[in-house]
C-alpha cells in the first residue's frame, strides 16, 4: 500500500487554537496509510523579496517538506474577511523565487473552523484564489464552512457524533483527491 505524507498549514498560532484541534481531529479519520506533517509557519520570518536569493533556514525546511508530500491541507481561520497574514506569508515564502515555488502540482484541500456564522468562507474563497495561482488543484467539493460550536469536539478532541459523518466524508474525498493526483507516492516498504 502506497504511503502518502501531507504538508499541513494551520493559519492560527493561538495556543487553544480551534483550527489546531480541527486539524488534529482530521488527522484521526484518514487512513492509516496517511500521515501528517505540519508546517511550522510560526517560525518564518517576515517574507522580503530581497531575500529570494538567499533564503532562510525556517524558510528552507518548509520548503523541502512541502517537496516531501504528496498533498497539503489548508486549515484555516478566518481574519477580517480573509486568511489570517502568517498563513500569506507562508504561502508567499514557498512560492519564490520566481519560477521555484514549493507548491505546483501539490493537491489540496481547504477547510477551516470560526466562531463566526459563515464559518471561514470568505477566507477558503481568498485562499482558493491563491492557490489556483499558484497551480494547486484543490477540492472543489464537499466544501466545509465549520462553526466553532459546543459538542463539535467530544472529550478526547475527536470529532463529535454531530458532525462526525459529514467530516468523514470531507476526509474521504481529500484522500481520493490526494490519490488521484498521485505523481510520485512513495512505496511501502512491505
Ligand atoms: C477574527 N474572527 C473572525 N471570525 C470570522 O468568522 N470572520 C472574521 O472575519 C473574523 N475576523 C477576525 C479577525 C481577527 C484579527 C481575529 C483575531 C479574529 C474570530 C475568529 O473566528 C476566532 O478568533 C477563531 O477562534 C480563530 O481561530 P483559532 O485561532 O481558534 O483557530
């Protein structure tokens, strides 16, 4: 069974971040043969294009564990009617320099969890801007617009009996949607 590693991005640092548990809550309902690595976006410095030429370490790593995957996945918040400036800057650092962006051909999907009533819809649709840009084929469908709600995580941060089955099946297309873009998964040592 092919392996599949996936560059998560959560645009929160907030430390109880709902985003951050959304992701994890994610993670469990993907198979086994999916595992995730996320980006540690927090850790990158302002993106100058002076230095395009020279990029930084932070820089540097994310880079090459975005080559490393066979998809990304997007979790994200919404701020002022779009993505939060960390995940831009992120995604802005990846995409240079010019000719060399970390993000072609990668498959995608984009979700994301407020507290407001639309659910980050205006910042997935900011975000699917960018990344049809940037040559990234996102899931198109089932979008999820998630409201941060009472019961939506259950004790163990998994995802609640509510919405459980509607998330798995988000989870179950971005796995086929990985899959069928598939250039280079990596083999199973079995
Ligand atoms: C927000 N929030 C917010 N929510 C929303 O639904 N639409 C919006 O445009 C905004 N704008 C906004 C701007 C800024 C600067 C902040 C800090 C917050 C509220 C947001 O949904 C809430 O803080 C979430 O909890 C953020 O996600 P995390 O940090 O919990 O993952």
């Amino acid at each position: 069974m092919d392996h599949f590693q996936i560059a998560v991005a959560v645009g929160s640092l907030r430390r109880d971040s709902f985003n951050q548990q959304l992701a994890h809550a994610l993670e469990k309902l993907a198979p086994s043969n999916f595992s995730f690595k996320h980006l540690p976006i927090g850790e990158l410095p302002l993106y100058n294009q002076d230095d395009d030429g020279n990029q930084s370490e932070p820089v540097l790593r994310m880079k090459n564990d975005i080559a490393a995957s066979q998809g990304l996945l997007f979790i994200t918040p919404e701020y002022n009617r779009s993505i939060p400036g960390v995940l831009k800057n992120a995604i802005d650092h990846a995409s240079r320099p010019y000719g060399h962006s970390a993000w072609k051909g990668k498959p995608a999907g984009v979700i994301g969890i407020s507290v407001g009533a639309i659910g980050t819809a205006l910042a997935q649709q900011h975000l699917r801007n960018i990344l049809a840009y940037l040559d990234v084929p996102t899931l198109g469908q089932p979008e999820a617009f998630v409201q941060a709600k009472e019961g939506l995580f259950d004790k163990d941060g998994q995802i609640g009996e509510a919405s459980r089955k509607f998330l798995q099946g988000w989870v179950d297309s971005y796995v086929d949607w990985v899959k069928q873009h598939q250039i280079d998964p990596i083999p199973s040592a079995s």
